[in-house]
C-alpha cells in the first residue's frame, strides 16, 4: 500500500488527526507522577473532600490465606446486568455452586432507587427460593462497583453514580441499608451479615486466593478502577485505626481513580473528542480519566472521530450515514473485532457495511489505524496509573525491587486482541524495578466478595465488626 503518493498524503494527513492521541514515554511518565500526587491528596485527612481521586478506605484489612471456608452468597451489581451467585470455598478451592444473571431493564438504571433494589431483592429472594437455602441465611458479599464512602464493612454510602446509572435517591445514602430494607420490604427471606465491597477489591481477593502476593486489583471493562494494599499508617482519613511504630498493617484502599483529571489535571491531554463524550454523557464533569479508557466510551471516541475524518473527506468518500451520525452506533467491541490479526478486514467490512457505510481498501486500513490509536492510548493510560500504584508499594515498602501480582478483570482487557500486552509492556517501562504478575479473574467479583466475607467469618476478624457467620 505504501508507494502511491496520493494514498501517502491522505494517510499523512490522518495521522494529522490522531496525533493529538498519541501519548509518548515522556508524557506517561508525567500523568504518573500528576495521580501519585493526587492519591496523596486523596488518602490525607485535610485533603480528601475535595480530592478527584477518592482513594476511599475499604475496611479489607486482610488478603486471604488459603484457609477460608464456608458457604456464602454473593450479589454483583456493576453493569446492565447482576448476578447472584451461591459460593462454596474451602482449602483449595472457591466454586460457584450456582448463580444467576438477572438484566436490569435500561428504564431501571435511571429510576427511583426504591425499584432498582427491589428488583435486586426479588432476584435474590427467587434465586435463594430457588436453591432451597432459604432456611440459611447465609453471609452476604455484596459487590457494588460504584464509589462508596465505606464508614464499616456494611456501611457505604454512594458518592456518586457513574457507567450510566443514575437511580434517585440513592447518591448520599448507605447502600447495604437500602438492599436490607429491600429484603425486608418482601419479608419472605432474610440474609447474615453483609460485606460490601467494591469489584476491584473482589478482583484482587478472589485471584489472592491462588496466588497470595496478589495486592492489586484492576478493572478496564464498562468503568475503569484499581484498588491495592496501602500501609494503615498513610490512610489519614480513617479515624480510631492508629498504627504503632513498626507495625505493618495494610488497608485496601478502593483508588477511584477513573475521577482523575476532574479538577483539571488532564487538561493538556483532552482531545475535542474526549470533550464531546463527556458533554454528551449523563454526567458531565465527573470521571474524565475513565471517559478515555473504559468500554462504556471508547467507541463513541472512535465514532466521532469517523465522522470528522469523513467530514474532512478523509474516509468514506466524505459520505457518512445516518447511522454513523448516531452517538452510541459504533460499539467498543467493535473496536477488537477491526483490529483482530486474521478476520480484521473481514470484521471491518461486515461493521461499516451494517452502519450504511460505503468503504474501499484504504478506507479499511484508516479504521483500523483510528481503532488502534484509540485502544492504544487506552492501554498506555491504564499502564501509567498502574505504575503510580506498583511504585507507591515498592516505596512504601522501602525496597529497592517489588515482586507482586495483579488481578484483572475487564471486557477491553480480556477480549481486545493486544491490549493487555501493550498495557503490560508499558507498565514495565515505567516501574522497571517492579517485577508484575497479572491474572485475569474468573468470576472475580463474585467470588471475591465471597472471599471478603469467609476472611472476615474467620475468628480472629470477628471482632472488626461482629461480623455474624451463623
Ligand atoms: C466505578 C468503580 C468501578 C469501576 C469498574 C467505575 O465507574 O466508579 O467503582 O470499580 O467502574 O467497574
């Protein structure tokens, strides 16, 4: 393709319009050392009101080891749909002994708080009838994948919606107490103790099952978030939890670090794209480092582009179509299945054709280069946040070399062909005395909310909180 200069020029001219994309070695290492200020601020007692990054406080004070067991239930509310599972763990497994994937209808996710947990109360109630534990009630791991103010275990109050929803009356209010009262509200069953927890740190627990160095918990799906163990003694914000000298103890601390860059911090990297996406999103302002990365936004970033290179008459033949000019037409899977190595071209085809478009060879070669710039950018972002975290532990725990593990869930990072190995390749240059293990979690937040229960059900948790493992 490479010898025909008119094709030459249009392709200098699209790589134009994506430099504003391309983040070099430099300016990753810079944005990590904008968030290692702000996770500063975020975890400081006088700072952390008015802090983007939340660094909220978990009450997981204990990753698993190995000897946790019992039955739980577990609920995982993050997405258009939840689930509830039943979970066994014992010495060497966790195993989901059943579990149920309930849809949220798109009408919900912007209604009253009152249905969206009564819809999450029957789906329980059917689900416990369903496998005769009604009798039982079991402890309850409850995943929220949501920004929390955790005041206890089972006391988290929303900060805020984000990835769409937007239920009133819940923002400000303790979520495990609207979940009870749901149940309650029923009356045919009731539930143990609740653990609340959000998928990062379900993520992080399920995989420190397997492998206990596992201290990093990280989601790049529908949201973007990461979670690890932070030395007790930096969590100002947490009051009556003093740490002596020399003692190590660690709190999870759920980052949140999606809200980077909502003060501003990521002014100069913004494109007009990711100004439009926020703009057209249900809540502007609010979670801009996400906008850029996660699977709820990335697509629409692509189709905005589309449009303005075929504006520019750069794609297409400057015709677009009535889809393309839809917000929300060009889906984030999208993007993986164009950039797949063998039936990429194919894929491309297929996806421009049933968007009415009319595309020819080079065509085929932009989108593909649009996709790539866009999940690759993604990847390197996420790569810079995770090192701010890897090289915080290696210095809070003055060593000169880290060996740790991260869990991982996540459509983008599971399902796009070579996103997790551009974001691992990255993570290393920028933490090179960090030695990275990623696993990728299966059924992690489920099982993990179970695993925060059965750590807290062991004895010497008990006294945390009463926790009640009948
Ligand atoms: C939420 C986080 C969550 C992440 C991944 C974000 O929108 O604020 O709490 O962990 O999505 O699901």
């Amino acid at each position: 393709m490479g010898k025909d200069p008119q094709l030459e020029e249009t392709l200098s001219k699209v790589q134009k319009y994506l430099e504003c994309f391309h983040l070099p070695l430099e300016k990753l290492q810079e944005i990590s050392a904008r968030l290692k200020k702000d996770f500063n601020r975020g975890l400081g007692k006088h700072t952390h009101h008015r802090a983007a990054v939340k660094m909220l406080p978990t009450f997981v004070t204990a990753t698993p080891d190995g000897t946790e067991k019992g039955d739980f239930l577990a609920l995982d509310l993050g997405g258009t749909n939840f689930r509830v599972l039943h979970i066994r763990v014992n010495e060497d497994e966790q195993r989901v002994m059943k579990s149920q994937n309930c849809a949220i209808p798109q009408e919900m996710m912007v209604g009253t708080g009152e249905q969206l947990f009564d819809h999450i109360a029957a789906c329980l109630g059917e689900f416990v009838n369903s496998q005769d534990l009604k009798g039982q009630t079991l402890p309850l791991g409850f995943t929220f994948s949501f920004p929390c103010e955790q005041k206890e275990i089972d006391k988290s109050i929303l900060i805020r919606w984000t990835k769409g929803f937007n239920c009133s009356g819940v923002e400000g209010e303790d979520v495990v107490k609207l979940l009870k009262e749901a149940i309650h509200r029923r009356g045919d069953y009731d539930i143990g103790s609740v653990a609340m927890v959000n998928d990062t740190v379900g993520t992080m627990m399920s995989c420190g099952y397997k492998d206990q160095s596992c201290e990093i918990g990280m989601i790049i799906g529908t949201g973007t978030n990461a979670c690890y163990m932070e030395e007790l003694k930096n969590v100002k914000r947490v009051e009556g939890m003093e740490v002596k000298e020399g003692e190590n103890r660690r709190m999870c601390i759920n980052t949140e670090w999606g809200g980077f860059g909502d003060d501003g911090a990521l002014k100069d990297i913004l494109t007009e794209y990711d100004e439009e996406v926020d703009r057209t999103s249900i809540n502007p302002g609010i979670h801009t480092f996400e906008k850029m990365i996660s699977g709820m936004y990335l697509g629409e970033i692509v189709r905005l582009v589309l449009v303005k290179l075929t504006q520019e008459k750069l794609l297409f033949n400057g015709e677009t179509s009535k889809a393309l000019l839809t917000p929300g037409t060009f889906e984030t899977r999208f993007i993986s299945e164009i950039e797949k190595e063998d039936k990429g071209v194919e894929n491309t085809k297929k996806i421009l054709a049933d968007l009415g478009l009319t595309s020819n060879a080079v065509d085929l070669h932009i989108v593909r280069l649009i996709c790539d710039t866009i999940s690759s950018r993604s990847a390197r972002l996420c790569a810079a946040a995770l090192a701010t975290i890897v090289n915080r532990i290696r210095v809070n725990r003055k060593l000169d070399h880290l060996k740790t593990t991260v869990g991982v869930d996540g459509a983008v990072y599971r399902k796009h062909p070579n996103f997790s190995e551009e974001l691992q390749d990255m993570v290393r240059r920028l933490a090179p005395q960090c030695d990275i293990n990623f696993i990728v979690s299966e059924d992690g937040s489920g099982k993990g909310a179970a695993m925060v229960t059965a750590v807290l059900c062991k004895k010497k948790f008990k006294r945390l909180n009463e926790f009640n493992c009948a």
